[in-house]
C-alpha cells in the first residue's frame, strides 16, 4: 500500500511537472491569421485592465467557406503561462466557454477562407481576478483537441513602475547592448517578503525565447522594489525590423520586388536582404515585429484581404554551420520552428524561405539560434546596436503567503 501511494504521488509530480506552458499559437495547418486586438488596436499587447472597457477581439480565418462549428474555453494561468489551481467559478463571472457564431465568408480572393471573430469579456464571461489567461479554441466540444491558442493578461494596477533603458551597461560602454532599469513603487500595497511574494517578468519586443524571469529586486527601500545595475537585465539591442507591405498588388514599398500571379495563388518576392552585421546603426521607423491587415480601397479587410505566398531571401555565401536561421515577428507568434526556419540553396548561395501571409504591412527580423542553445540572437545577421528602438515589457505579479494565484498587479510597455 505504501509503494502504490509513492507511484501515485510520483505520477503527480510528473504530472505537474510536465505541464505544458501556454503561448499563443496556431494548432492546425488550414488555421490563419491569429489576431488580439484591443479595442481595435492590432499593434497594442493583449493586456487589459480588470474592471475596465478595453475589450479583446480574436479572430482568426480558416481557410475555405465550410463553415465549421467552433467554440471557446478560457482558463486561469500562473504567471509562468502554467494552469492554475483555481476553480473557474474563481476567476470568471458567467461562463468559461461559448460558441463562435460571427463569421464570414472572403469576397473574391484566390484562397478561399472563413473569418472567425469573438469578443472578451461580452454579457456571458466577465473577470474576477487578475493574471494571466489562455483561451482554447476548438472544434465540435473537442476541448481537448485545440485548434488555436491565444493568451492575454488582466492587469489589476496596484503599483507602479518606473523604468528606463541604456546603452552603458555593466558590461559595455555605448555598444551592441541595451540595460533595463526600473523600480516598483508600492504605493502602500501591501507585500510582507518582496523576495519570495514578488515575480516578475521583462520581455522584449514580445519575445519568449530571451524573456528574464526569477528576477530579484537589487534592493528594498521604503515602498520600493528596486531593479537596478541587475546582470539579468542585459539584452542584445538587435536592430530596427526590416518591413514590407502587400496591401496592394499594384502599389507596392520599396520592400517588395515584385508581386505576379501564378495560377492559381499571388506571389510576393520580397527584396534580397544583406547581411548588416558590421554596418553603422540607421534609424528605420518600425512597430517592434507587429502586423496590420489591409487591403488598400476595401470596404472590409478581413474578408477581402486575399493571402499570398511571400518569399523571403538572404543572400550569404556559406550557410552558418553554428547555429540555425529563422524569420519572423508578430505574425508567426514568434515563434522559431519548421515554418519560420531559413533554408540554404548552396546553388544560388542564399537562405531562403517562402510563407503564406494575409495582406497588409509586416515587420520581421532575422534571428540565429545557435547549436546546444535557446535564445536567438539578432547580430549575427542585422548586427545589435544599443540605439534601438526596442519595446520592453514588464510584468508584476504577487503571490502572498498562502495565496493560490499570481496576481497581475502591475504592467509597464516602455
């Protein structure tokens, strides 16, 4: 009896353990163009205050005009985007799961394709707790089965924060790196033992690969968290995004070499990127890998945007053997996997690689992951410069002695 109650209790572990951290994410291959929008707003973060009047607008297209029967769940999150604990009668005021019922079909487009949308929170689903959220979405009640992914945060502000970066680090003066200092101002919210009560989380541009978490406060003063001169909180500068706008197939940017039809799809052949490593900082207004779907003189772009294949090219004369190329930014979550990796054509010596993209304006960025590692780096194609214009986020979250949840008091986009 004993050994049977360690195998359970074992096979708990292993449970939690394994527990998969949410992201947002595309599920399924005849699945496209995965929005959050707040209140309209396609380049602002899925962050929106408790009890406040932002509402989030999801919606995504699947492609062909069969109307297929979607739903969604939502469930509460801890501040490391594993489930938590907590009951849904907790955390949401209503219902945690509804049906999808606005849609629409696409209006003369070469791919045929359905656009789904729905609202958060609407007169069925309302919070009761800040944190972090991951809402399921699936076909025909198979929950678990999803089809796309999408995760937000509800912000109950009850500190601030203040916060700034730099180009003089701790371990370089004006070079490739950018150091992020902030401090948290109480303001007479209670916290018994920062050290272990506090979490917070910084990104940059919205990446995960190179988010900081665990991160301790240099010191503690009266009513303040300070964050300061803190290793941790070194990032590569990277470079501005590179752009490109296919809102039009007749008017197009600098971008974009051509855009032609072959039957029975568009192609866009985006102009040959160089490698910049080496070369001086230019300022290049960008929106930090952000997307924005448009179609120029429509009435309706999510159902009259048409898709294209677009073909990104990077000339180099040896493929790196350190380490793998990826693109991306905003429109692929992200994400560094099979549909954003570079390949190598050793005949005409360039990376190469060809994605389906819904038109509009797009930012995007070459990184490398290097062999054995996780996190990309920037520099070795577009070079890093501590100019850049990077957009830092920064997540609080408190947990106090014996709470079951991580609260969201505080979120600072600089």
């Amino acid at each position: 009896m004993k050994k049977l109650s360690v195998f359970v209790l074992l096979l708990m572990c292993i449970s939690v353990a394994g527990q998969p951290v949410n992201r947002t994410q595309l599920l399924h291959e005849n699945i496209k163009t995965l929005q959050v929008k707040v209140d309209e707003n396609p380049i602002c973060l899925p962050v929106i205050t408790l009890n406040g009047s932002e509402m989030l607008q999801i919606s995504f297209d699947e492609m062909s005009h069969n109307i297929h029967s979607y739903s969604y769940s939502i469930k509460h999150c801890n501040a490391d985007w594993s489930l938590s604990n907590l009951s849904s009668t907790e955390y949401i005021d209503g219902f945690t799961t509804g049906r999808i019922d606005d849609y629409a079909l696409s209006v003369n487009t070469t791919f045929l394709y359905t656009h789904y949308q729905f609202q958060l929170p609407n007169n069925e689903i309302k919070w009761k707790l800040s944190g972090n959220y991951v809402v399921n979405i699936f076909e025909d009640n198979q929950q678990d089965d999803p089809i796309a992914r999408v995760c937000f945060s509800v912000v109950d502000p009850r500190v601030q924060i203040e916060a700034a970066v730099r180009g003089n680090t701790d371990t370089e003066l004006s070079g490739r790196l950018q150091q992020l200092d902030f401090d948290v101002l109480l303001n007479d919210y209670r916290v018994q033992d920062a050290q272990s009560e506090i979490k917070v989380v910084v990104r940059q541009n919205n990446r995960t690969d190179n988010q900081v978490t665990d991160i301790k406060p240099s010191y503690l003063a009266a009513g303040k968290l300070s964050y300061k001169n803190n290793r941790s909180l070194i990032f590569e500068g990277g470079n501005e995004y590179h752009r490109f706008d296919i809102s039009s197939i007749y008017n197009y940017d600098e971008g974009v070499s051509a855009i032609d039809f072959v039957r029975p799809a568009y192609h866009a052949y985006l102009r040959q990127d160089q490698i910049i490593a080496r070369n001086p900082y230019l300022t290049n207004p960008d929106v930090n890998g952000k997307f924005v779907i448009n179609l120029q003189n429509a009435s309706d772009d999510n159902t009259e945007a048409d898709y294209m294949y677009v073909h990104f090219y990077l000339p180099v004369d040896a493929p790196f053997f350190d380490g793998k190329i990826y693109v991306g930014g905003e429109w692929n979550y992200n994400q560094m996997d099979k549909t954003s990796l570079m390949r190598y054509d050793s005949e005409h010596a360039m990376y190469y690689n060809t994605v389906l993209l819904k038109q509009g304006g797009y930012n995007y960025q070459y990184w490398m992951i290097p062999q054995g590692e996780t996190k990309a780096q920037v520099s070795p194609i577009d070079g890093s410069h501590w100019q850049t214009r990077n957009e830092y986020t920064i997540y609080v979250y408190h947990r106090p002695w014996g709470g079951r949840y991580d609260k969201l008091i505080g979120v600072k986009i600089l």
